[in-house]
C-alpha cells in the first residue's frame, strides 16, 4: 500500500495516476476532502494536522508521498507546516512506513547561484522560513536515522489542468480570459520551470527507487532556460498569432499588493524575478539518464489545448 497525503493538487493528482499505472494496485488518497483519482483509490478523509488522523492514515502502508498545499498565507505557513512535518515523521516511524516529501525552493537563496541539491537554506521570507522548517525536521529524522526518507524539490510550476503558479496566473490564466498577460519585474531574466506531470512521474519514480532515499533530488526540468519574453514567444508560435504583454514594475506590485492579498503573499518571492534564476536538476538525469522532460513547446502546446486557449 501506498499513500498519498494531500492528494488532490496537481502534483498529487498526477502521483496517484502514475502510481496506478506503473507501481503499485494499493493506493490511498488523504485529505479533508479526499477525491478518487483513479477508480479504484481508497479514500482516508483526516486532517494532518490531527496526529491521530496522520497515524491512521499511515497504518499498513510502505510508502508516504506528502504532497500537501496550504493556503498561501504566511502566518498559516509558519504555524502549520512544522507541526504537519512532525506529524507525518511520528506516524512514518510509528508504521515503519518510508516517506517522500514534495518541496519547493522558497527557502534558497534568492540570488544568481546556480541552484543545486546543496545550496544552503536561507529564505527571503516567512514561506520560506516555515520551509526551511519543514525541511530542517526532516533532514534531522533522516540524519538520525528515525526513518528512511527523501526530500524532492521543484522549482515553480507550469503546466495543464489546475496547476497553480505565478507562471500559470499570469500568463495562461489571463489568456484564457481574454487579456493581456503579464510578467513580473522583468522579461529578458533566465528562468527554471518544471511541467507539472513530469515533476509527479519523477517522484513517484524516485519513491520507488530504494537507492534515492536518505538524499534530497531536484526534479527534472527541460534542459533549455528561457526568458519570459522566449516563453510569450513560444506561446505566439503556438497560437499562430502575436501576443502582447505588460511587465509589472516594482512600484506597481507594491501599490498593487496593498489591495490584493496574493500580490502581497508574493513579495518575498520578486527578488528572484529580476534575475537569473537556474535551478539544477543535473544528479536525477545522471541517475535516470532515460528519464525524458517535456520540452517548453510541447508543454506550452498542451497547456494551451487543455485550457482551450486559441
């Protein structure tokens, strides 16, 4: 039996599809409000910030992916995302289950260096502190020894479906409603995203690779970096028509954020907008050399038919 808590976004979806198909016929999805990803899931409804629920949750399964969304607030950021992680460590230990933790990079450096499995954690911002965290806790468990555990981590999302992400606000979101899209600070920065689907099959190869754990892996990305005016441009040869876009400048985002709560939420995450930002996927192609990424104007096409932009 495998286990998925908080399986109902878009890297969870996309696990437990990929689970189904490749690895195992046991699969269980955990949430508030569990929904079937594939016919025959077992749903378990808990509350991970219940540690009965997570040690319920937890009973008779062999792996754990946690792939759980918070809102994107700080303060229920800093508060929730260590108790959840602690949580989930006791219940893993207590049912000698392995773990698989979905990361973000919120807490590295916002700086030019290249991105790697080693970069040092040092947030911006309070997201990034509880994820400094969140991963702190984990990393001492492993290091202890307490239980066998991997941390996989992905830069910002693109992608079809209910993918959530600044890239996929600001871009697809608004061509879908017919407007003009938009890009934060500026146009012509260098930037690392990773298409949903692959970062779920990734994981869910590296849950059941028995040599990945104790390790943390960046997840696969297309090997070409592009500047979000080289996205837009995609976009247009896709759509066989111009597109025309506007940069959000600094003085506009910090009007802005004082009367939009997620333009507020982002503000710790703009210093890594104005520059190169290459994140480094380099050890998990060496180790899964077969492993194919999706190349920008192949998932671009597909992000654009799923939302039946044309």
């Amino acid at each position: 039996m495998q286990v998925i808590l908080g399986a109902n976004g878009i890297i969870g979806e996309g696990l437990a599809k990929e689970l189904r198909t490749h690895y195992t016929r046991e699969l269980k999805l955990v949430g508030r409000h569990p929904k079937k990803v594939n016919s025959d899931d077992l749903l378990f409804t808990g509350d991970l910030l219940n540690p009965e629920a997570v040690n319920k949750a937890l009973k008779y399964c062999e792996i754990a992916y946690l792939t759980v969304g918070l809102p994107y607030d700080s303060e229920v950021w800093l508060r929730d995302w260590p108790i959840i992680m602690q949580h989930v460590i006791s219940g893993c230990k207590a049912n000698h289950c392995k773990l698989v933790y979905f990361d973000n990079t919120y807490a590295y450096p916002q700086d030019v260096e290249i991105q790697t499995e080693n970069t040092p954690l040092k947030p911006n911002g309070k997201k990034g502190k509880a994820k400094k965290m969140a991963a702190k806790l984990l990393l001492e468990a492993i290091n202890k020894k307490e239980i066998d555990a991997v941390i996989c981590r992905a830069p910002e999302f693109y992608g079809p479906g209910k993918t959530k992400s600044i890239t996929n606000t600001l871009l697809f979101e608004k061509l879908k409603a017919n407007k003009k899209p938009k890009v934060l600070l500026k146009d012509d920065v260098l930037r690392t995203l990773i298409y949903t689907p692959d970062a779920s099959k990734a994981m869910a190869l590296i849950g059941n690779t028995p040599d990945t754990y104790g390790q943390t892996w960046h997840l696969p990305c297309c090997e070409e970096r592009l500047t979000y005016k080289g996205i837009l441009e995609e976009i247009s040869k896709a759509l066989g028509r111009p597109i025309n876009y506007s940069v959000m400048h600094p003085f506009i985002l910090k009007i802005a954020s004082l009367f939009n709560t997620t333009i507020k939420e982002t503000q710790e995450l703009l210093p890594r907008y104005a520059i190169d930002n290459i994140f480094d996927s380099s050890k998990f192609k060496t180790r899964f050399p077969d492993f194919g990424t999706t190349s920008y104007p192949e998932g671009i096409r597909q992000v654009l038919d799923d939302s039946e932009i044309t």
